[in-house]
C-alpha cells in the first residue's frame, strides 16, 4: 500500500479529463493518464494498427510509449474522429451510446 492517497480530477481546456493522484507516503503528485492512454489505444484500433483483441496490449503500448503530450499527437493525426468511430465500432461499442456516456 502506498499511504494515504487522493485523487482530483478536472476537465481541462482540449477537453481531455486530467487527473492527479497524490500519495502522502511518496510526498509528490503523479500524472494519471489512463484515460488518455484509452483514448490513443481506441484509435490505433480504428486505424487498423491492433485489433479489438489487441486491445489490452494497445494500451499497454501507448502507456509506456508515451512521448509527446497526448492531445498534441492525437490532434496530429488528420482522420482521427474517424479512427474513434472505427475504434467503437470494431470494440462493440455504439457511437450513440458512446455520446449520451458524455456530460
């Protein structure tokens, strides 16, 4: 166990959610990126570069690849809405119910 631990989480402005997970044992602040990390994964999926049982490992990869800021890379590639799509889909997930998931 790490000590007593929070966690605070806020919208940020490219409309990602950051969240920040404090330890009182380690005495710093670590980023928590998984929702971006998913968020990467799901699009490698919709481009075809894993597939939806890679799906696992596709986060793993974007995990401990992670070079540049994510909303950076993200917005760097130019089909990504429809990456996202494609990704949902291939993941049995409806767009529709995808949106209404979205405050």
């Amino acid at each position: 166990m790490c000590g007593k631990t929070s966690i605070n989480c806020h919208a940020s402005r490219n409309g990602l959610r950051t969240c920040r997970i404090a330890s009182k044992k380690h005495g710093g602040t670590i980023a928590c990126i998984d929702e971006q990390v998913h968020l990467v994964a799901l699009a490698w999926v919709g481009r075809g570069t894993f597939s939806a049982d890679e799906f696992d490992e596709a986060v793993e990869i974007a995990r401990h690849e992670r070079v540049n800021t994510t909303s950076r890379y993200l917005l760097g590639m130019p089909l990504l809405a429809d990456y996202l799509e494609a990704g949902l889909e291939l993941l049995g997930i409806s767009v529709e119910d995808a949106q209404r998931g979205v405050p």
